[in-house]
C-alpha cells in the first residue's frame, strides 16, 4: 500500500481496492486527483474548496459514461467500479503529478509550445513523469483481479497487460498512437476502437513496429459517451428564431485561453447591446479562467447570473474539483445549449454532437482532434470558428436569406439525427468487456 497520509484515503484505497476485485467490471482510468470526492463516495468527510490536479476531463468522463451505461440507475460496485490510481500515489511521489500537470497546462495555454514534439512527447507519451509514480498503487489496486480489466487510458493498460492482467483498452480517439500497439500481439489485451479506419490504422501501426496484431481481438465500438448526454436531445429541438443558447468551453487542462479570451471581447458586447445571443462559459476546474471571465464581463459591463437561472445572458461552470465540474456540465449545459464553441476532443466533441447541438471547433490539440473535427464537418455539424469575427460568423450561420432553414438549424438536426454509431459506444464497450 502507498504512503497515504490522509486517514480517509488509506481507507479508500482498501476499499476500493475490494470493489475492483469483487466487480465484473473493475475499471481503471488516470484523469485527475479527485481525492475530495472519492471520500465523499465512500462517506468519509470531504472538503469541496480543494483543488484537484487534473489531466483530463475525456479519460474521467468515458470511463464515467460506461459505468453509468452498465449501473443503470443506480450505482453498484458489484457490477462495474472506476478507479484512477492517481488519487493513491505517495506523499514523495506527488511532485511527479504535480509536474505533469504543469506540463500540460503550459503547453495549453501557449499554442507555440505544441509545435515543439520533444515537450509534446515528455508530456504525452512514455516518458510522462506521472509513470513511474502511478504504478506502484496500481499494481496494488489490481495484484487480486483476474478477471478482465477495462482500462481508458493507455499508460495504467500497458502497464497492467505487461504483468499479464487481462485487459480490454479503449482508443478514445480516432487515432492509434504508437504505444498502444506496444502489447498488441499479446493474448492478454483487447482493444476497443472508434472505427473501421482506426481499426486500420492500428494494424498499420503495429506492422510499422514489427508487432503481430490479431484483427480479432480489435473491436470496433464508436466512442463511449455519458448515457446522461445523450438523453438530452430529448429536451430540445434544433434552433429556429430568438437567441442562441451558446457554451463556450476549455478543456480539461484549460486549453484554447487565448481564443475564448478573444471570443468573449467580442460577444460580451453583444449580450449587453441585444438578446441575440445567451452565453454559458464552463471553465471547469480552472480558476485563472474563472477570473478572467470574471474580469472581462466586468469590463463589458454583464452580469453574470447564477447557474439555475437558465435565462439569464450570462452564466459560468467552475469547480475546483473535476467530478463536480463535469455533473454542472451535464446538469447545465447539454440539456440548455443549441451550439457549443470548442476544442473538437473527444469528449466535448462527442458530447457535444450527440446532446443534439451544433459545433464551431477552437484550435485543435493534436492530430486526433483535427481527425474528430473532421468527422463532425463531414455530417455537417461542425465548422471552424472564424476566432477573429465570430459574432459576423454566427450572423452568417443563423441567417436563412434565400434558404428553408439556417445552418444552425440544419446542423442542429444532423445532431439530432446522428448515424445510431455515435449514440452506441458506451453499449458495445460494456459488452465486449463482458465477452472478454
């Protein structure tokens, strides 16, 4: 067991510990350190102003999403149950967490930095610092399992097929990094992809490194989305006339700053000047974004509304802990928004598309992200905001001048409509872990 200086936490880790053993679907993920609200899920007294390290809201969100689609309405360790050794790593080891963080969060917010690989591949390939500090719990948290083991993010699979844990790896993205082939010709491991053209590219990819990879043993799945997200089209109808219900979103290590800050200098004056637009920011777990939200509606003279007051112009999702910030969303944001401004990842992308709204995608993080912005364009969901014109942009889109319909409406109708692929994930990956 790690050094664990908090009391709760050495309790946690016990219990968690036997909820994976006992489940059917023991499920692992690294995403953040929602220390706080683990306690709180196991009872013990938590504290909601801590701040959480957070790496990802995609990797919490997906392996969230499959759970809730094998619990049903209630949750049941006996059937699935999440768990992110990040929340365990030692006292001595936290430097390494905090250090990814840091990482992330600068490449983030200077878009310059993600042009240079070196830093890219520290922070996103093998050689991330977290590595070596994650392992030890996790080996820990798993040592009993032998049952298959779903695992959503790359690095706790390779370690635990390495041991010779059995597990079904989810490729989120439609896009096969190299070191997800790494055990690809190993009995032990399964993977889960979004696509026949991932499905593809991963067998190139395991060809190019000379590995022996079974085509039987890839499932093709479509991404695993929230059944919660998807339930919410259910409550709107594609946007025809009155103001455009807009939210404006980060990522999970507060990516796109500089372009929101640039979309809100010039559609807070229009919030102020007429009731074309309402404006949700969600700013997740990140408090300088908060702040500048903050500072900019103070410049523009707009009040910003508290969240249940779902008329309101002006209204922000921040919570300094990442498992609080992603129910606001779901609570606030998919079941109210006709469109959303942001990143193409593959959760708020997914989310997005499959909630019934339009997308206008921010600057892209990484090749996966133009591959899934694609997709989106391609069914006439998704454009590229024009970041330096974006109210002339949303004019242009919600203009019906000599068509039936805008392309907000036309677009909000494909989501609607969407090919039953996107809405299935979440189903076919909880039964190939069963089929495991």
């Amino acid at each position: 067991m790690p050094e664990l200086f908090d009391p709760y936490l050495v309790k946690t880790f016990k219990e968690d510990k036997k909820f994976l053993e006992t489940s059917k679907v023991p499920i692992i993920t690294v995403s953040a350190s929602y220390k706080e609200d683990l306690k709180k899920s196991h009872g013990f007294p938590d504290d909601d102003t801590i701040e959480d390290v957070v790496f990802s809201r995609a990797h919490y969100s997906m392996a969230l999403g499959v759970a809730i689609q094998i619990w049903g309405k209630k949750i049941d360790p006996k059937k699935a149950w999440i768990v992110d050794p990040t929340n365990y790593v030692s006292h001595k080891n936290w430097n390494s967490i905090e250090l990814t963080e840091i990482i992330g969060k600068t490449i983030a917010r200077h878009p310059i930095l993600k042009t240079i690989k070196d830093l890219i591949d520290t922070f996103g390939r093998g050689k991330m610092p977290i590595l070596k500090s994650i392992t030890p719990p996790l080996l820990h948290l798993t040592e009993s399992i032998h049952h298959p083991i779903l695992s959503f993010h790359i690095a706790a699979g390779n370690i635990l097929a390495g041991q010779g844990k059995k597990i079904l790896q989810v490729i989120t993205d439609p896009h096969v990094r190299d070191e997800f082939v790494k055990y690809a010709d190993q009995k032990n491991i399964k993977f889960c992809v979004f696509n026949e053209d991932t499905k593809i590219e991963f067998l190139e990819k395991a060809a190019e490194h000379d590995v022996k990879a079974d085509s039987n043993r890839i499932i093709i799945t479509g991404p695993p989305i929230d059944p919660r997200v998807i339930a919410t089209k259910e409550r709107k109808h594609p946007w025809r006339n009155g103001p455009i219900n807009l939210c404006l979103a980060t990522g999970g290590l507060g990516t796109n700053k500089n372009e929101i800050e640039a979309i809100l200098e010039q559609v807070l004056p229009e919030l102020r000047k007429n009731n074309k637009y309402k404006l949700l920011i969600y700013a997740g777990t990140h408090q300088d974004i908060n702040l500048l939200i903050k500072e900019l509606a103070k410049k523009h003279k707009v009040k910003i509304s508290k969240l249940n007051e779902k008329t309101a112009k002006l209204r922000i999702i921040y919570h300094p802990q990442l498992v609080d910030a992603n129910e606001l969303l779901i609570k606030y944001a998919f079941p109210w928004a006709d469109g959303f401004l942001t990143k193409p990842s593959g959760d708020m992308a997914y989310d997005a598309a499959t909630s019934g709204s339009f997308l206008l995608t921010l600057a892209e993080w990484g090749e996966w992200e133009e591959k899934i912005r694609e997709v989106f364009e391609q069914k006439d969901i998704a454009r590229k905001a024009m970041i330096d014109d974006i109210v002339a942009q949303l004019e242009i889109l919600s203009s019906t001048k000599g068509k039936s319909q805008s392309w907000i409406e036309k677009a909000m109708h494909n989501a609607h409509t969407i090919d039953p692929f996107f809405l299935n994930g979440s189903k076919e990956i909880a039964k190939a872990i069963k089929e495991f």
